[in-house]
C-alpha cells in the first residue's frame, strides 16, 4: 500500500496570542518547516495535550511559548499517527528532525512539558529537541518505555532551564 504524505512546505503563523479550543493537531509530514517563533498558544483545558506531533520526517517545527493547564502534555511526539486523530495508515516515525520552542508552562504542577510517547509503532530517533524554558509541570521533560516495534534513541537535548517542576527529566 502507498502512502502520501504532505510535504515540502512551509507554515507561518503570525506573532500573538491564539486561544486553543481542542488539541493542535500538526500534520503527518515530511520535509515541512513550522516558523511559529512568536507565538504564544495557550491550553486552557483540563484534560488532553495541547499540542500532537505524530510524525515528522526531516522537519523543522519552530514554536514559540505553549502555556498548558492540562494534565496531559504540553507537547506530545509520538512517532506515529493515533488511531482516535488520524489515518492510522500514515505511520510516519519522527526521525532527522528539528523540534524548538521558546517555552512550555505549565500551571499548577500538573501534566508533562515535553513527552516523547514511543508506546506505539514506529519511532523517535535521530531527532534534536531545543528549548530555552520548560517550567511548572509535574514532569518537565518525559520519554515512554519502548514498546514492541518502537524505539527511541539518538535524540539530542538542550534545554536551558527545566524549573519549578515535580520532576525535571
């Protein structure tokens, strides 16, 4: 079975604040650039992530500040697409890729900053993953046990505070 996946292409989103009603899904993609630098998305849920990456190849998502009052993540990479958000025939696994952002608040310790969720088929590997703040979770920065056909390896990391978290790493 082909797959098709969306690529080669690049998103601007414009400096401000927005408002997330439901989880931001971003696409199963290859060869994509995110420039979101400026701005700030807020999660004003009480359950879920506010942001979903299901795949990712040779990507480079730049994201500004992801503030979560959720106990789910303020930012989930899980290498494949989830059988509840999307065609589980894309199983894009989230390698040779850049993800950065300014900062991911959460409130009142609750829910994880980072969560790298390898629990499903494919894999996160060979990735880089930068931020300048991950702050106010109960875990700061979080990678599942591998599950059968997944793995998660040859990632690098750096982040220039984790802070005010339950657990940082």
């Amino acid at each position: 079975r082909e797959v098709t996946l969306p690529g080669r292409h690049t998103v601007e989103w414009l400096p401000g604040t927005y408002q997330l009603g439901h989880t931001l899904l971003l696409p199963d993609a290859a060869d994509c650039a995110i420039k979101a630098q400026g701005t700030w998305f807020r999660y004003a849920a009480k359950t879920g992530d506010a942001i979903r990456i299901p795949g990712m190849l040779r990507c480079r998502y730049h994201l500004g500040t992801i503030e979560s009052h959720s106990a789910g993540a303020a930012s989930r990479v899980t290498g494949t697409v989830d059988d509840d958000l999307g065609d589980p025939a894309h199983q894009t696994p989230c390698q040779m890729s850049v993800l950065s952002f300014t900062g991911l608040i959460g409130q009142h310790y609750r829910g994880t900053g980072l969560l790298l969720d390898n629990a499903r088929p494919g894999g996160i590997t060979v990735n880089r993953f930068t931020g300048t703040d991950i702050a106010g979770f109960h875990t700061g920065v979080r990678v599942t046990d591998a599950s059968a056909g997944s793995k998660c390896d040859t990632n690098y990391f750096s982040f220039h505070f984790i802070r005010e978290c339950r657990t940082c790493i």
